[in-house]
C-alpha cells in the first residue's frame, strides 16, 4: 500500500499544467462538481497519466482526512463509500501540503554552545539526580549515597551541602535510586534499594526532614516521576517504576492537605509517618489510591513518565518485546490497559513533545526512534547517526527539536521536522569509564544543558548570536583546497558538499545528499585533485568527480553504521579508520568495480584502542595514532610493526594524571625539515589530542623531543595543520580561537632533556563563534592561505599567519590580489607584470554575449575566465618572446606557441625542444592570444617537470583547435579581437579535457 511520502512525492512531480487538469476534472463551464473515491482515480489516471492509481487513491483519502469531519484516524472503508471532495477540498489539502514543505524548509537555527565548564561535585559517589529548583534559582544535585548539593543558577557556585537521613539503613549501606522534585509541595521524593520512598520537606527549619516513609514495595524502586493538576491543587501522582518490572501509580487526592494520613495513637509530631506499602494498595489510606501493570516483567523499568494529554504513564526497558509500555488509564476504572511496542534491542531512555505527540527512544541498538503514541506496529520516524548505545534523549518543546547522547559522548541535535543531525558534538566531554552514569538536564529557558559523568558535572551553555553570514545551512566538518581547480571544498553535518571559488568567495557547486541524512565526517583528494572522497557516519566511504557523480562506494563496515574519523590515500590504495583497532585499507586494483569491498590489512591488531589517523611519510613510514594515545610506526610495503613510540620514564607520571586517555586526533609529518636534520635526531613528527597538548617526535631514534600546551585542557579536543613548508603550525580549539606558532627550528636537535618551552607564537585570532572542527593551509599561486571550518556553519579564509580575509558564502566579494605571506623559496614577479586590465574587460564583455556549442560547459569555463581574469598576469618571458613580425605558416604557429609556452614556463631548462623555431616571429593578434592562452594553461594544470609531456598535449589540442575557429568567416571579421579568441574556444577546450 502507498505512503504518505509517496503522496508527497506524487505532488512533487507534477507540473502546473498536470494541476490545472486535475482543475478540469472539477470545474466544467464554470460550475464545481464533487467526486467520489473511484471517479477521482479513474479520471485522474486517464487525464493527467502522471501516477498510478494507489498513489491518487491515498491523495483522496489524505484530503478527505484533512477536512476534519472523520477524526484522527478515518475509517478506510468508508471513506470509500463515502467520502466525495470538490476543488476547494483537494486545493486546500496541496496548498496546505506545499506550506508545510516550505516551513520544514527554512534553516533551523543550531545552538552554539560555549567550552563545557567541568564542576566537581561534593560527592564522592555517582550522581543519581539533577533538579532545577525554579523559585530557589538553585540546582540541586544528590548523589548515591544521599549526599545533597546545592548550586546557584548564576554562577554555579556550591552555596551548600546537605545528608539525606534515612534510619531504616546505616549510612554506608544507603542507596538512592531516583529522585522527583513535588513542586506544589515543596517536598522531593527519594525512591531507596531498601524498597522505601520516603518525601523530605526542603523548607522545613530541619534540614530536609522526613515527613513520610512508604515502605515495604514489593520490589525495589528505580524510577519516579510526579504529576499535579494546576486547576485541581489536590490532585496529583507520583508514579514508580520498579526492578520487577512493574509500574505503579500513586494517586493523591488531598495532596494540599497531607499526602498519607496519619494513624491514630501517632503522637510524634516531628517524625516521619510510615506507611505500609500493602496498606495503601488495599485502600486503607482514603486520601490515595495506587493502580499498577507489569507489562516489562522481568526487566527492569529504565523510565517512567505521566503524560496528562494522554492521560496515561509511558515506560520503558531493555527487554525488546516491551520496550516501551503505555498504560492507558479507563474512564470509570482503577485499571490500566497496557499497549506494548517492540525494537531490536531495548531502550535506556524515552522523553515525550506534548505538541506534537511523539515520544522519543534512546535505543541500544545506536538508534532514535520516533513513536507515535497510538501507532504501536512501527515508529514514525528513525533518527540514525549514533555508532554507540543512546543513552538519554530530549526534546527541546518549544523550538521542535531533539537532543541525544550516546555512550561514546557524542551529543547530537535532531530536526525532528526533517529527521536531520543538524549539530553533532563530541570530543568535548571528560575522559571517563565508558559504563560512567550519565544524566541529562535541559533547562530551555536558560539555554543550558547538565550533564553528569558520575561524580563530575559538566555544564553547556549556549551562545547568544544576533544575524550572521554562514556558509552553510548546517555545521560544517571539513574543508579542502584543491589546486587543480583553485576551489575550496567543504561538507557539513547535512551531508552537503559545497565548493567555493577561492580567488572571490563565491559559491561554484552544491552537491546535496551524499550520504542520505548522515552527516560527512571527513574527507580527502587524490594525487589528482579530481576525485573527491568522503566518508559519512552511515559507515560508507564514496568516491565522487567534480561534476557531481559517485564512481565509487565502499561500504567499510559491512552494513553497519559507524564513526570514520579519518582517511588516508597512499599509492597502493586507501586507508581508513576511526571505530575499530585495525585500519581498513581498500587495495587500488579493486577501484575496477563500482562497489568496491575492504581487504585485510596485513599487520594485524596491534593497537589497544580504536584507530583515530593516520600519517604517511615516503617511501614507506607509516604512523597511526589511537583512542588511549598510543603512537605505532610501520612499514607501508610489508604493513609490519616497526616500532611504538612512548613518553619516558619521567614523563609516565604525567601521562597517568593530568593527560589520562589523552585521544591522538591527528598527526603530521613536517615535511620542510632535511634528511641530515632529522638524521642528526630533529624532530620529524607532530601529534595533538584531545587535551591541548602537543608532541614532537623523532620516528628515526624513537623519542619525544618536545610537548607544550597549544591551548587550555579544560576546552578539549583541539585540531592542528603545518604548512607546506613545514615552518607554521596552526592549532584551534572548541572556542573558536586560531593560534599560529613558528616552528621552522624548533626541535632540531636531539637534547637528553625534553623541549617544554612553547614555539614563537606569531598570531591568535578568533574567527569563528563557535569550535573549529578542520583546518587546512595551502599556497593560493604565491600565497599562503589558511582554511578553518567551524561548527558555527562557516569557513574562513585568511593569510597566515592570521590575517583574516573572509567567510565563503558572504555577501561582499572578496579578491585575492597583493601579495601576502609568500613561500621564503618561492620568488614572486607579480610587481614586475604590467596591468592588462583593458582585454580583461573586453574578455568579460565578450562573455555576456557569447554562445557557445555546449552551454554546460561554457557555464563552467565563464566562472572560470573570470575568476582568471580577476588575476591576469603575464609573465616577462612570454612579453619578451612575443615582439616579432607576423607569421605566415600555421603549423610553425603551433610550434612556435609550443616553444613559447615551454620556455615561459621551464626557464630552467637548458635546452628547448624547437630551438630553430623560438627566433620566429608571431603576428600580432596570436601574441596577445599567447599571452592569455600562458595563463590559461598555469590556471589549469600549474607547470612542474613533471607536468611537462602534460602541458604540450594540452597546448596542441588547445591550438589545433583554435585554428579551426580562425578558419570560419565569422571569427574573422574585423569586429573580433583576440580576447574574443578566448572567450569562443576555451569553454570547448575545458569540455575536450574534462
């Protein structure tokens, strides 16, 4: 049976002509005539033809539905037989529809969340509970063993602790399970493993003194949750789940007045009342009543919670068969009718939005399911991203959206309207025990979140931000700089890619949906620069060209969703890692196929954590880095342990205290350094993780030559990148801030001691809002440029070494033209070349009017040329060449060109391969051609030796080509001018070689 999306769908793909035929169906000569069911999709189908008949038949019982006469779920049946629409009814329903679409469509605002601020707790047990206590302004905070904190909401600061008492149980044997926050009653409830609740009075002069005691549950308490009626004050419920399975709810019926009634002869006044849990199910307290089911029997209830528009208590546990449990509550009856739902796996946590009627699970099986409250077959929605147990799960009810936190600490924000990851957190939270309890507080009104990891309290608070320019819709999570192109590539967490002309800041091409709804984690270029690899949290690595298509997919993880934090392209095929101890390499010969499978990586598990990066240094060094800090060194060629490289002895001591599970999230050779200084015992390595620290290393004699602290530890996991050269590091943090460090001599030499002074810092800057999540340097023609990607959904441009340029996406365009912060090797001869600023104008007014033969193709080569014109330049060697006479042979022309472009471009060439043609003379009109045509050739494929064979091929095809466009009598007429030249014949060009 069709889908409602694939009633979507079908609304989708008709046209506005397909909409006023189904107009005609209604509406003849003026007057409106309604419909049944089968003449609806009979004239639909023969009419419009666009569809089948079960698609058109559940657009008639959507709007049928939509007219509000048949309830919430319309009997099927008769609205078949029933059921008749008109225009006004199947208008409303699309204009409704295509509304609702819009609305999903418009950018969700992310919340940017300043550095985690990690307190601790005056407990030396795990926290069990986090309350906000609103007309106290305090946080409360109580522990396992009934300690009690208090905390002001301003600052945080610890205004004062207390102990629960609780004389059924010496103090060492005390354990508190949950606790509820009775807020028309100034009370907390304590739910204990001695199978007791007690309620302590937070306002009496006693401090919190117990004032009753339910005792003797049948099994022992392990989740609570508390209800009261804001028009009815006496009413309320408190409802317990419990170990055994079962779900009890306590009502109250004079909660204003007293709780449980005192017994007769009770003349302690000051103690707290004991009630006998037996005695209240039996109805001897007139003031309560309890109702009950054991729907989870025999596992354990995680949650439990009282939803008043449903009027029912919504449970659930790890057991699959009842993973969630809704207990309707009958009119008339004390009884509950029970209805189960089912997952793989079991649920740790649930939360309910009261508007939109869904309740959210927090599942073991790494998935986020979205249930509709009476829909128990399957979930409305399923939210995948998680590579880890979800261990809590919350709404934010007044902005639509979802929070979640899974066992591996990764925070994820979800739109639930569009079931997107639109922010995705980690690396920020404490290293803990990977069983610590964690728990989640989401005050929306403050704009903070609370969590727990035991005994610490770690505190997110977001940032007020007016309007600002973003690059993309979403977090972004990588950025790249391709040469090749002269592009910059970035993804997000939308599963977006979008490259950027580098020279201007302008959008080029959005490729949208790579990975479905996961969100891009990493990515890579080939040698080439024309294959883009990425890799998504759905566990899928894809191979993509520059126009848009997918070559390649790899499915790394055999159909399971999972964290790759890393990629590394070497020459015999790909390396990739982050959520297991052994890299996953994909061998080159298996690139012949579409699906390309892993194979086995020859070295084996050597590591003791997951595989975060990797490095590679030629010929054949190999270093990867993992979870617990671990550095291995091997040999590419034969994948074997060469050796691992430890902190010394002195340094143990650090490792195990203030750095401990210090993750490594990157690694970089430097490569500027010589042989003969890394042979002397130079430094060649670099590593930072997740504490702020960075090492240098000596892979040849195996030691730590220098560490320093880049950035506070507090901030967490940091990201660095080192420059071509190898002389600047840049390193960022989760505030945001870019540091820039000279380290061209910093660990040269090989002293007994270890360097733990800092490098020169030559410039800290704050671009970004929010943490930098990628970093990336490269020589933009002569200078050095600086990529950033944030999670405040922008990528910044600027000169190193920290001159900022601009964001990608702005409006004001930016234009790269002096000189900047240039290669100490490289010499620039920009000031030397005369302005050509007349046939730039000419080539871009030649653009507007043009047409070429392939309109894709000249589209591209327009941004192109301009973006080249933006920078012409020519160089004096090509001046030089091209003051000769006119030529008459257009074969020596080609030559002639050839030599030209060669000479230009390879001055350090001894000899030229056409020497008795370079003396020739060139024509006018093929000089300024040459000069705009040496351009042309370095914008596309930059010149090397290497290059050269390259290079001579793409000038020949290039100038065979432009001599059959002189040869038609349209080109020749005296109204073209060179530039026109190259308007015509280079969009061709860049279609014949792509």
């Amino acid at each position: 049976m069709a889908t409602r999306m694939e009633v979507s769908l079908l609304e989708s793909r008709m046209s506005m002509e397909d909409y006023k035929k189904l107009k005609r169906l209604f509406v003849s000569l003026g007057a409106s005539r309604f419909l049944s069911r089968n003449e609806f999709i009979r004239l639909a189908c023969s009419s419009v033809g666009r569809g089948s008949k079960e698609e058109y038949g559940l657009l008639f019982d959507s709007v049928v539905a939509s007219q509000g006469h048949r309830g919430l779920f319309p009997d099927r049946d008769a609205v078949k037989e029933e059921g008749r629409v008109d225009w006004g009814g199947l208008y409303s329903f699309i204009q409704q529809e295509l509304s609702e679409k819009l609305k999903h469509s418009k950018v969700k605002r992310v919340p940017h969340w300043k550095p985690p601020c990690s307190m601790t707790c005056p407990h030396r047990d795990p926290v069990q509970k986090v309350l906000y206590l609103p007309s106290w302004g305090q946080y409360m905070t109580v522990s396992k063993g009934g300690s009690v904190g208090l905390r002001d909401c301003s600052d945080m600061s610890l205004v004062s602790t207390h102990r629960l008492q609780n004389s059924t149980v010496q103090a060492k044997d005390l354990w508190v399970t949950d606790v509820v926050l009775l807020q028309n009653e100034h009370k907390i409830a304590v739910s204990f493993t001695s199978k007791e609740v007690c309620f302590y009075d937070i306002l009496s002069k006693k401090e919190f003194s117990c004032k009753y005691k339910v005792q003797g549950l049948r099994f022992t308490p392990w989740c609570l949750d508390y209800w009261s009626n804001a028009s009815k004050a006496d009413e309320a419920i408190l409802a317990i789940g419990d170990i055994g399975g079962q779900v009890s709810a306590l009502y109250f019926t004079s909660a204003q007045s007293y709780l449980f009634e005192r017994r007769s002869g009770w003349t302690d006044s000051d103690s707290a009342v004991v009630v006998q849990w037996d005695d209240v199910v039996k109805g001897k307290h007139h003031c309560c009543y309890v109702v009950q089911h054991q729907a989870h029997k025999p596992a354990w209830v995680r949650k439990v919670l009282y939803v008043e528009s449903l009027e029912a208590f919504v449970s659930c546990s790890t057991r699959p068969q009842s993973s969630i449990a809704i207990g309707w509550r009958e009119k008339d009856s004390k009884g509950l009718r029970v209805t189960s739902f089912f997952t793989k796996r079991g649920v740790w946590d649930i939360n309910y939005h009261h508007e939109l009627n869904l309740i959210a699970t927090a599942g073991v099986d790494h998935q986020v399911l979205l249930w509709n409250s009476y829909v128990s077959s399957q979930p409305a929605y399923i939210l995948t991203g998680h590579v880890a147990p979800v261990m809590a799960v919350c709404f934010l009810q007044k902005k639509k959206q979802l929070l979640s936190y899974s066992r591996d600490k990764v925070l994820c924000l979800w739109d639930v309207s569009s079931q997107l990851c639109v922010h995705r957190l980690g690396g920020v939270f404490p290293a803990t025990q990977e069983d610590a309890h964690t728990l989640l507080l989401l005050i929306e009104e403050r704009q903070l979140l609370l969590l727990t990891f035991n005994s610490l309290l770690v505190l997110l608070e977001s940032i007020k931000e007016g309007t600002r320019t973003s690059s993309h819709e979403h977090a972004v999570t990588c950025v790249l700089y391709n040469s090749l192109f002269r592009h910059v590539i970035s993804s997000d967490t939308d599963s977006s890619v979008i490259c950027w002309l580098a020279d201007t800041g302008q959008k080029v091409k959005q490729i949208h949906r790579c990975h479905g709804n996961a969100e891009i984690s990493t990515m890579a270029l080939d040698v080439t620069q024309t294959r883009l690899f990425t890799a998504g949290s759905d566990g899928e690595v894809k191979v993509w060209d520059f126009n848009g298509r997918c070559l390649h997919r790899m499915n790394v993880a055999l159909g399971k969703a999972v964290a790759i934090s890393h990629m590394l392209l070497l020459r015999t095929g790909l390396l990739v890692m982050g959520w297991q101890r052994m890299l996953t390499v994909f061998r080159r010969h298996s690139f012949s196929k579409s699906h390309v499978d892993p194979s086995e990586w020859k070295g084996g598990v050597h590591h003791r954590a997951e595989v975060l990066c990797a490095a590679f240094q030629p010929p054949q060094t190999l270093v990867t880095g993992s979870r617990d800090g671990e550095i291995i060194v091997w040999n590419n060629n034969t994948e074997k342990v060469l050796r691992k490289l430890q902190l010394p002895a002195k340094h143990e001591e650090f490792k195990q205290t203030e750095h401990s599970l210090d993750a490594i999230t990157t690694l970089s050779f430097l490569q500027g350094r010589t042989s003969a200084q890394i042979a002397k015992g130079g430094a060649n390595l670099l590593s930072c993780g997740s504490s702020g620290l960075l090492r240098l290393w000596s892979t040849v004699h195996d030691r730590l030559l220098g560490h320093f602290t880049a950035h506070k530890a507090q901030l967490g996991s940091i990201v660095m990148t080192v420059s071509p050269c190898g002389k600047l590091l840049v390193t960022a943090d989760r505030l945001g801030t870019i540091k820039t460090w000279d380290i061209e001599h910093y660990c040269l030499e090989s002293d007994e001691e270890v360097v733990t002074e800092p490098p020169e810092l030559l410039r800290s800057f704050r671009p970004h809002k929010d943490g930098v999540t990628h970093l990336d340097t490269s020589f933009h023609g002569d200078r050095l440029l600086l990529l950033s990607a944030s999670s405040d959904c922008c990528v910044a441009l600027s000169y190193l070494p920290g001159e900022m340029i601009g964001f990608f996406g702005q409006e004001e365009q930016w234009s790269i033209m002096r000189p900047a912060c240039v290669h100490p090797q490289r010499d620039t001869f920009h000031d030397r070349h005369p302005d050509n600023t007349a046939e730039c104008e000419e080539v871009l007014a030649c653009l507007s009017s043009v047409q070429s033969p392939s309109s894709t193709s000249f589209s591209s080569a327009t941004v192109t040329i301009k973006t080249a014109l933006t920078d012409v330049r020519l160089h004096p060697t090509c001046l030089r060449r091209s003051r000769r006479a006119p030529a008459q042979d257009t074969t020596q022309d080609e030559e002639r060109l050839t030599c030209l472009c060669c000479c230009s471009f390879f001055p350090s060439f001894a000899s030229c391969t056409h020497p008795s043609s370079c003396p020739a003379p060139l024509s006018p009109t093929l000089r300024t051609f040459i000069s705009h045509l040496a351009f042309f050739i370095q914008l596309i494929d930059p010149p090397s030796p290497r290059t050269r064979p390259a290079l001579l091929l793409h000038v020949r095809l290039f100038f065979s080509m432009t001599t059959k466009w002189l040869a038609s009598p349209q080109i020749m007429t005296p109204s073209y001018r060179p530039s026109h030249l190259i308007a015509l014949s280079f969009p061709v060009y860049l279609h014949l070689i792509t």
